[in-house]
C-alpha cells in the first residue's frame, strides 16, 4: 500500500528589506535581495523598477512629447526623418515611422484634414485616407514604441550647457534652472539659466564700491552719474557694508546691471541730487573664476514674500546672492574669502572655512561685522558640511560636521551661542548630508542618522548601512553628491563609478537600501519643490548635460536594466527537501511594461536540476484591455492596477530565489510586492 503524500503548502514570500549582503544565507529574512540593480523600494512596500532620466534645457522634455498617425496612402516616398506637409492645411510633421498605409510623426503644427495630399519637399508622396490619430498606435507596445521614438527626436534638439567640462553646479529657483560650468578656455566659469529655446547666459553685470553715501539714498533702478567723467549706469542692487544714509557714512557696493562711458575717482549724482556717494574709480566685471564647486541654500532674509534669495559658494569665489538676475559678492572680510559650505540658520548666513565657522549678523546676510552679530565658531577639523536639525527645549540646533567629528551649535545668536562637541568618532563625509527628518550622512562607518532625543546630549547616533557595508565601503571615497527625494521619502547619495544607493524611509526607520548603476555620472543634484508644489531632481553631469531625474523610461534614451535576486528561501524549513509547483507572484504598474521573473533552486547549485528556462516573459499593460493580442509567453491582460503572474515550477531542493529582470527604454516600472510558493514537503536532507 502506498504511503500517503503530503499535502501541499503555500508560502509567501514579502517583497521587503531591500539589500542585505552580509547576513548568513540561513539567517536571511524572506524578501530581501542578494543582487540588486536600479531598482527602489516603494514608499507603500514591495520593489519597484526605478524611473528614468532625460536631459533637461527648458524646451519640451522628452518624456511630454507625443505623436499621431496619419492614415495615408503613400503613393511616392516617405523616409523616417522627413518633415511631411498637408496641401490643403498647411500642418506639418516630423516622420518617426511608417506603417502599411500610415505615417507615424512628432512636433505636429496645425492640423492635417482627411482627404489632403500630403507633401515632402514641395512633392506630393502620399494622401491622408482619414482623419489624424493622436496617440494612435494600435497595440500598448506599438504605442510605447512610437512614444519612444518621439522622445528621441525632442531630446535631439536639447544641448549641453555652454562651456567646457563638467557641471560645477545646479540651482532649480522659481521654475528655472541655473547650471555653473566652466567656459571653453577654462579661465572663468559662467551661469547659464534654461528658457524654451534652451540655455541662456545670465549677466553678471558690474560692481563699484562706494563711500561717503548721504543723506539721498540710492535705490535700485537708478541710473547714478559721474560728476566728472558723466558716465552713467544702471543700479540693480545696493549693499550697505557700513554706516547710515541718515548718518552721511553709508558705505557699501553697487551692482549695475549696465554702464555707459568710464567712471573715475568720483562723487556720483542721481538726478538732480548731486554728490550722493564717491567712488575710487571704475567698475569692474563681475568674474568668477573657474572649477568652483557650487553648494546653495534658498532662504528669505527680508521677511517678506518676494525677497526669498539663492545664497551660495564653490571653494574658488566668494560667497554670493542671487535672485536669478542679479548676482552680488558676499564679502566676509577673510584673507582668502573663498567658503565651500553655505547654510542659513536663525536669519543669518553660514560659511565654512576650513574649520571655521562664520556667520552673519542677524538678517544682514552682506555684513560681517562682530559689533553687528556676525562671529566664528571654530571647530578644530574642516567643515564638510552643515544641516539643521531639531535640539533642545531652546529649539533647532545647528549641526556642523567634519569627517570626524560634529559639532552642535545652540542658541540664537552670537549674545547666547553654546557649541557643544557632540562625539569625536562621528562626522560626515563631504556632500553626503541631508535632512530626512533627522540627519542622515555618510562617515567612516557608512550611512549615520543623527537624531534628537530627550536623552543628556539632546542627540543620538545609529549607523543604518551594515546590511550593505561591503558594497558601500569602498565608495565612500567616491561620494560626489546626495539629495532627498520627498515623494518617496528616500535619500540618494550618488558615487563617481555612476553609481548610487537609494535609502527608503518611513517614520525615520529604514525600509531598505538598493543599489543603483546609472549610465551618466552625478556630479551635482538639486531636489526641490516647484512653485506648483510638484518635487524636481536634476543633475549636472561630466558631459556638459543637465537631466531631470524621474522622467521617461529610460536612461536619456538608453535601456534601464533592472534585476533583483531575492534571497534563497527555505520556507520556513532548512535542511529539508521540497518540491517547487508553482508561484503567484503579485505585480503592479501604471502603464504598459516588458519584463521576466525566473527562479533558481537550491543556492542555484548545479547539484540540482535547474529550470529549463531561466526566465519566463511577461508583457502587461496595466491599462489597456488586450485579450486580443495574445501568443505565449507574450500576452496582455484586462486593464488592471495589480495583477498576480502564476508561474509554473519544477524541481527539488532546500530553498527556492526568484529573480525580476527588466531591460528596456520604453517600458514603464513594474512593481513586486510579494510571491507566494506552492510547495510539497520532501524529506529531511542528509
């Protein structure tokens, strides 16, 4: 008589941890990843394949464009490439591809009517058989493709900034963009600004300093005149360093955003007000000299709507404002006045010198004075950064961090500042510090959150990265930039290999930790919110480009390969033998998408028999009802959110990895959220 099998069990398998490279394989929690490529954890749960990146210059991004199909006849030749012209209608359109008895375009104007010849080059070559089809490609994979291919053709037209070299900086401020690079020669460095025809150069203008300012106040817009030499210019920005306008010893710069004729050792007149200020001579350019690393902060000093200003310094000049037109010399008074830190904390300024620490006085980001607030902290190790966090019962704290120790500053001012060493061994290596609502950074012992608590020292400290220590390890000498991402509560810190590690939070405790390899190098990001409240990332790159994160489905046009081997697992049972039937595994998107799912058994050992076939695909679009359009291994379900895939399994062996592989340009993320395995209980292995 034959002895009854066991029945068979499931077992599910969450899609949660993220990476973990250390832990021994029989300790390992269900779900995390033993390999894992640009994909994120999202903020609900589950694994998700992460968006893409497209250059970004102000013209139509590349992931807006659209295209339509012309039904036609095509009568003569027609040529991807081609600029096609309704004769009647006088619409044009970029062809990006062809079917039988249509033609497939991009940057439509006007509109084609049915019936019309349609025009290359003056000659007719086809005739329209029916009215245009926005977005009319017949299956969700031929829509993709043709979106792709329209992409293409507007990210053609986007051009690198000016210059030579890499990105030496990016600032998002009120809806455009602002890029530093180096100019073709490499002697200075310039600011470009995007617009809808691509990047502008931003005017520095000229500056005078002036003394002996009287009792009429210069004002900006006035056009201020030498006495003598009757040159006039334009006033775009005055600075107060010292004295009163009441008290005739006002003393300070003026930013002119033109000249005319040659000012000299002079008084200056407005209008019929003669002898307001003396100069020593004429202005000057304002330069800036090349390869600065620029670091910026958005802050309002004058307390009152519109008077929010970029405040910021790259190491090589002196510190600045900048309003997106005028751009005005910080001068703290320091020998080598070149800071390479910049933060705004209780209405004053903050820059980093070396170890140094000096700050404004209260409001008057321009004056430096000690008799008017401003003062320096030192700190005894060169500040790689500063970030605000919550402290004490007094309020927020300041936090100024080196490689290897931080300091917490408390109080309001230079009256009641009280600079506590928080501990020697923890710092933060240059530009990895962001605010997650606690400090998060990179030091000696990988990611650190520094957070507030109402133990003595108001701060504690926890090193969150073990699980990826040995990848993160040795690049944290490569660290060139870092960012939040608030939508999804995630901070990104980005490496010179091109690579990134994307950490995922919710209520301050980690979710997980994925590793990322881009295909363009972050030398520089901003993330910001638009004045729509919508989150922008963008970066600076070594080519010269600046790209918008989080746009299109691919990597500037190239494919985003994407995979994830999930952790070998036991289902609940080590050292005993199973028999794999099937998987229900629990997908999700929002748009059509390409990928495989495949799974190894038994550490992926060749002692075992293995799958066939690696990997099954799967095409799935999340919001298209395609039952028609269906062959094996490539088929479309009914339009939904989420969708489980049931896989078919064969093979015995002690544990079971399930891997997720995506390649492509075109096709939108794919999330996992979990898989659940149909098994049947074997014998205990010996």
């Amino acid at each position: 008589m034959n002895a009854r099998m066991p029945a068979d069990r499931l077992s599910f398998i969450p899609c949660e941890g993220g990476c973990d490279f250390v832990t021994p394989m029989i300790m390992q929690k269900p779900g995390r990843l033993r390999l894992c490529q640009n994909i994120e954890i999202g903020l609900n749960g589950g694994y998700d394949t992460i968006m893409g990146y497209e250059r970004y210059d102000g013209r139509t991004k590349p992931s807006d464009a659209v295209y339509t199909v012309l039904p036609a006849n095509i009568t003569g030749t027609v040529a991807v490439g081609n600029t096609v012209t309704g004769a009647t209608s006088a619409a044009t359109g970029y062809v990006i591809d062809l079917e039988a008895s249509a033609i497939v375009i991009t940057q439509l104007t006007g509109t084609f009517v049915s019936g019309e010849n349609l025009t290359v080059a003056a000659a007719v070559q086809a005739v329209m058989t029916a009215a245009p089809q926005p977005s009319g490609g017949s299956t969700p994979a031929l829509n993709a493709e043709y979106l792709n291919l329209a992409a293409d053709v507007y990210r053609a037209l986007i051009t690198v900034v000016p210059g030579e070299g890499a990105i030496r900086g990016v600032c998002r401020f009120n809806d455009v963009l602002y890029a530093w690079r180096n100019a073709v020669g490499g002697l200075s460095m310039a600011i470009y600004k995007s617009s809808s025809s691509g990047w502008t150069a931003v005017s520095l203008g000229r500056e005078i300093a002036f003394t002996s300012g009287g009792t009429v106040v210069i004002a900006v817009g006035n056009t201020i005149t030498g006495a003598t030499s009757a040159a006039t210019a334009v006033v775009s920005k005055v600075i107060l360093i010292s004295g009163t306008w009441a008290g005739g010893d006002a003393a300070g710069w003026l930013v002119l955003s033109s000249q005319t004729g040659t000012l000299q050792a002079e008084n200056l007149n407005v209008g019929a007000s003669l002898n307001v200020a003396t100069i020593a001579g004429n202005s000057a350019a304002i330069t800036l000299a090349p390869n600065g690393r620029v670091k910026h902060v958005a802050y309002n000093f004058g307390g009152t709507s519109g008077t929010r200003r970029i405040y910021g310094c790259d190491g090589v000049n002196n510190g600045f404002e900048f309003d997106g037109t005028v751009y005005a010399k910080i001068r703290t008074g320091m020998t080598t006045d070149t800071p390479s830190n910049v933060i705004a904390h209780k209405y004053q300024l903050f820059f980093g010198f070396g170890s140094s620490a000096q700050h404004s006085g209260p409001g008057t980001p321009f004056i430096w004075t000690p008799a008017l607030g401003a003062a320096e902290l030192a700190v005894g190790d060169d500040i790689t950064g500063f970030n605000v966090e919550m402290g004490n019962e007094t309020g927020a704290a300041l936090a100024i961090m080196s490689d290897n120790k931080t300091h917490m500053l408390y109080g309001n001012d230079s009256s009641d500042w009280n600079l506590i060493p928080y501990r020697d061994e923890v710092g933060a290596h240059e530009n990895s510090i962001q605010n997650m609502g606690s400090i998060v950074a990179i030091d000696d012992r990988g990611v650190i959150s520094l957070r507030a608590t109402n133990a003595f020292g108001n701060f504690s400290s926890a090193t969150l990265s073990g699980l990826v220590d040995p990848w993160l390890q040795p690049r944290k000498i490569l660290i060139t930039d870092s960012c939040i991402v608030r939508d999804k509560s995630q901070y990104r810190v980005f490496f010179s290999d091109e690579t990134a590690l994307y950490v995922t939070f919710d209520n301050n405790k980690v979710m997980g930790m994925m590793t990322q390899l881009l295909n363009d190098k972050v030398e520089c990001v901003h993330s910001v919110e638009a004045t729509d409240g919508v989150e922008e990332i963008f970066f600076g790159s070594d080519d010269g480009y600046c790209y918008q994160m989080e746009r299109g489905t691919s990597f500037d046009g190239d494919a985003i390969e994407s995979f994830g081997l999930l952790q070998y697992y036991n289902c609940g049972a080590p050292r005993t033998n199973k028999r794999y039937k099937s998987a229900s595994v629990e997908t999700s998107g929002t748009g059509y998408t390409e990928f495989s799912l495949g799974y190894e058994v038994g550490y992926g050992s060749a002692d075992y028999a293995q799958p066939e076939s690696y990997s099954d695909a799967f095409a799935i679009n999340f919001q298209e009802a395609r039952w028609d359009q269906f062959t094996w291994d490539d088929f479309y379900w009914d339009a939904e959110y989420a969708k489980p895939l049931n896989l078919k399994l064969s093979g015995c062996a002690e544990n079971i990895g399930f891997i997720l592989y995506k390649n492509s340009d075109e096709c939108e993320p794919i999330k996992l959220s979990g898989v659940m395995v149909r098994y049947q209980p074997g014998r205990i292995l010996r």
